[in-house]
C-alpha cells in the first residue's frame, strides 16, 4: 500500500493557537517560571509558544544548578499558569 502525503497546510496539526492567554506572551521575552523539577522561581526565556505551554530556556540561569541545567538541557515546557511576565 502507497503511502500518501498530504500537501495540504490546513490538515497538518498545529501545536500552537492564539488565545487570550498566551496572546500575552512573545518570543524572547523574559519570565519567571515555576515547576516540580524546578523548586524555586526561576528565570527563563521564551523560545517557543505552544496554545496551553511554551518552551523556555534558562541556560544564561545562574542561579540554578548545573545538574538541573544537565539534566533538562536548559530547556523546559511550561504552562503559562506557571509562568510570571518581567516587567
């Protein structure tokens, strides 16, 4: 059986849609996010901007430890309930 791809832009998923929520947010912006891994406050920087969460990176974090860093590449999605604009 012939594998078929669809050339279609509106039928491939979208992990992101605009929404009064994250509307508030952009790219590069810095925040405080919070987190279980994560047990205090910490700051980070958008990279990325999903419907209900983002990808922040908080490599340039100095008060985090390296085995956090390690241990999640720097990288963390966040829901944007866990997540505080600094102003």
């Amino acid at each position: 059986m012939a594998e078929t791809k669809t050339t279609d832009k509106s039928s491939r998923l979208s992990l992101y849609e605009e929404n009064e929520v994250n509307a508030q947010f952009d790219l590069e912006q810095q925040v405080k996010f919070t987190s279980e891994a994560v047990k205090e406050p910490a700051l980070a920087t958008i990279k990325r901007k999903y419907t209900n969460s983002c990808l922040v990176d908080f490599a340039e974090n100095e008060d985090l430890s390296r085995a956090i860093k390690d241990e999640y590449h720097s990288k963390m999605v966040v829901s944007y309930k866990n997540i505080t604009i600094i102003k």
